[in-house]
C-alpha cells in the first residue's frame, strides 16, 4: 500500500473511496459502514440512552504517513477545515526523510482506590504491600479473558496524600489492558478489590475509579522536517521562536496542545474510542511536571534541518467500547490497518506531531486564516443560500474580494443572480 496518493484532494467522495479501497484491499462490505447512514439505528440506540437520531461528521483521509517503515492512510472524523490537509502536508515533509519512528510502553492503565479515615496510613500501606500477590490475584480472577489475552493486574502502588479531610491513602492498581482501553476492566477490578482492602487496613474507601493520567501507556514520535521545506533557516527559527512560546507560556502552550488534539482527537473518534479520555491524559500529562507545557518537542539538528518529537499517553483500544460496534469505527481500523491498541497509540502520536507541525509551519509563515480561507469562504456561501451550480463562483469571487465575510457572500449571489 502506498500513502501518497496525489490528487486525493481534486477527487469526489465516491472516486476517493475507491481509491482508499484499491490502496488497502479493503471490501465493499468493510467500506458501508463508512458510508453515509452506514450504522444503523438499531446499532446506534444500543450505544447510548434515549436514542432519537444521529449526528453524522464528515471523514476525511490524510495521506503520505509512514510509520517505522508502515504506510498507513488515516480516517479523521472532524468538523473542522484545514486539519487534514495540515497532517497530510507534514506528513508529506517527513517522508522525505522516511516518516515517523514511533513506539510504546506497554498498554498499563492505572485504577485508583480511595482509603480514608485510616489511623495510621503507613501501617495500612505495609499491609497491604505484604498482600499484594493475593490482591493481584484476586483481581486478575475478575476478568479472565482479560488474562486469557495475556494481561491483568500486573502491580500495586501506593501513596498517602495529605487533604482537607485528613490524609487518604491512595492505591494503585496497575493492569495490562492489552488491546482493550481498558475503563470497564479497570473499574470492575477497583470495585471488586475495595472491601478486601477495607477489611485489611480498617479504613473507608470512597472512590474505585480509572485514572486517566494514563503515565504508564504511553507513545512517542519523532520525525525529521528538512530545512528546505520549512522556508530554510529562517523558516526554522520562526518555528522555533513559536515553539518556545510554547515552553513559557500555558496561554500560547493550550493552543499548542489543542492544535495537536485536533489530529489526535480526530482519529480516536474516527475509530469510535473516547475522545474525552484520551483529551483529559494528554492535558493532564503536559502538566504533570508542576507546569503546563507543550506535548511536543523540537530542536534543529546538524544539518539545520527540524526534529520533532511528541511522547501522550493514548488510552485506546480496539476492543471493547464502541470500537467494535460502530461499523464506521470497524472500517477506519482497517483502513488504517493497525493490529493492535499500541499501533493504534502510535498512529496517534505521529499524527499529533504532524498536526502540530502543520500548525507551526502555517503559523511561522503566513498566519493560519490563508488556509483556512477556502473552505470558511464555502461554508459562508452556502450559509447565505449560495446552490450547488453557484457555490464554486461564490468561493472563487470571495476569496478573489480579499472580503471573506458573510455580506460580501450575499452580495456576490445577489449579483450573480441579475
Ligand atoms: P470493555 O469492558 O467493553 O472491553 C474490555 C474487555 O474485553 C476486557 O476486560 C476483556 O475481558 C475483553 N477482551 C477481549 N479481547 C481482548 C483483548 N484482545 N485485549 C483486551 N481485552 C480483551 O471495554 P473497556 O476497554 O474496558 O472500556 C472502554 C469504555 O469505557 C469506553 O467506552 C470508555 O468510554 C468507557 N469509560 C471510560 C472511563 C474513563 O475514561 N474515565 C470511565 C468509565 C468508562
């Protein structure tokens, strides 16, 4: 499979299909239930509660990734303009020097038990550090295929924080969650752990719940930018000095970080996985140093050329959740052909990567709103009433006025209309 697919953009929704089918050896069955309509009521209403309809986004391919020597094409499900066109770009200046090196820690979530009213914390925390191999145990018997499939509990940690109400000692339970995201398996072996753990310690527990500060599920990208698509030295300064902004500033570094999350955000959609979980541990992990700071990382290396690196933690899985059940979410996993939860991790951080390159290259040189331009320009025209037949003019002759704004579109069809 190849990930360069010039002309991509030129195509039709259906002639794009067909070719995201050739490139993948994807089936005409696999690629319904990306189609419009393609998941069915009956499907959607076991998903949530109260089910009245549907909330359909488009989803568009970004091309040119390799990844450890993989190509892989890319489903982003996003309202947005411009974010897959920013990801296929800085993906197309990566290739040049070979894509993306990515990996992963292993697939670890971490549970959290909530111990309060303990007399002596330490002495509860000693107790329960002589258990431990009985309470993985226990644990582990509460989810056997889980097991089955190579992970479990794999560990415990403790911690005693000081709070308002006292100090609470805090136990960790680490589990392999394998190819799953892994909330329910977590939570169901927290709950199940609780009483034993009360019993032990004499305490009260009060939370039993996933944390998604996920440090121990973590992936990493790291890609080159040469220096002659950046617009040379000067081009990389200007990326660096925005970079930098990043590093000192949370106010310029929460844009930072939320242009990454558009990719990475898009894609955990897309495969029908939490978006809001693996939102809360990228925000969360960029400040678990004290300080809110940027996900990425860059320096200029001897050649003068950009190296960009982004390490998130991605709690997603390809089991479990949604991820099974919504057929689109079954397609965009085989288009991207991922095999496992720690592939799919890192489609994510090299996605994040090439987004936030993307954004800065955009940013350093001619202001992001020229990008965006186009495509704000057909959502006006269309806004105003602009039909099918006129929408291509109306756009040409916004753009064209330098006036991008919802009057100009209204007297552009008025005209065009005489
Ligand atoms: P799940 O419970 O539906 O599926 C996971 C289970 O599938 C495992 O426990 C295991 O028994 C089984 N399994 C089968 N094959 C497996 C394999 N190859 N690898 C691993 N497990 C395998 O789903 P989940 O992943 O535990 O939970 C994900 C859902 O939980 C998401 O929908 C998320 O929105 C939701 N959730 C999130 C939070 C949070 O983020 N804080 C909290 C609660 C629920």
């Amino acid at each position: 499979m190849g990930s360069d697919i010039p002309g991509l953009y030129n195509m039709t929704p259906e002639e794009r299909m067909k070719r995201v089918m050739l490139e993948t050896g994807l089936s005409v069955e696999d690629v319904e239930g990306i189609s419009q309509g393609g998941a069915s009521i009956s499907i959607l209403d076991g998903m949530i509660e109260n089910v009245i309809g549907t909330f359909e986004l488009p989803v568009g391919i970004a091309t040119n990734f390799i990844m450890n020597s993989t190509e892989r094409l890319i489903p982003m499900a996003i309202e947005e303009p411009s974010v897959v066109a920013a990801a296929s770009k800085a993906a197309k200046i990566a290739r040049i020097n070979g894509g993306f090196t990515v990996s992963t820690t292993d697939q670890i979530m971490i549970g959290q038990v909530q111990i309060c009213d303990l007399e002596d914390p330490g002495k509860a925390r000693d107790i329960l550090t002589g258990k431990k191999q009985e309470l993985l145990k226990f644990a582990n018997s509460r989810d056997p295929l889980l097991v089955k499939f190579g992970g479990g509990a794999r560990d415990l940690e403790f911690r005693i924080l000081d709070s308002p109400v006292g100090q609470m000692l805090i136990v960790h339970i680490l589990v392999d969650t394998r190819d799953a995201m892994g909330a329910n398996a977590v939570n169901t072996m927290a709950e199940a752990l609780a009483p034993g753990l009360e019993e032990l310690t004499g305490g009260k527990v009060v939370l039993r719940i996933l944390s998604n500060l996920a440090v121990k599920r973590l992936a990493t990208a790291e890609a080159i930018f040469p220096k002659e698509e950046l617009g040379g030295k000067e081009g990389v300064d200007m990326i660096m000095k925005a970079y930098y902004l990043a590093t000192v500033d949370p106010f310029r570094a929460s844009t930072h970080n939320k242009g990454i999350m558009n990719g990475v955000s898009a894609v955990v959609r897309a495969t029908g996985n939490d978006t809001r979980a693996v939102e809360a541990g990228a925000h969360s992990y960029a400040s678990v140093s004290g300080r809110y700071l940027p996900l990425t990382e860059y320096h200029i290396n001897e050649n003068g050329d950009l190296v960009g690196r982004i390490t998130l933690p991605t709690a997603v899985g390809l089991v479990g959740g949604a991820t099974r059940v919504h057929p689109a979410a079954k397609a965009a996993i085989k288009i991207m052909g991922v095999k496992t939860a720690s592939e799919l991790g890192e489609v994510l951080a090299a996605v994040g990567l090439a987004q936030n390159l993307g954004a800065l290259r955009a940013l350093a040189r001619e202001g992001i709103q020229r990008g965006h331009m186009k495509l704000h320009a057909r959502n006006l025209a269309l806004q105003a009433g602009a039909s099918a037949e006129e929408v291509d003019e109306v756009v040409k002759r916004l753009v064209k006025s330098g006036q991008v704004s919802a009057s100009m579109a209204v007297n552009i069809i008025n005209d065009l209309r005489k």
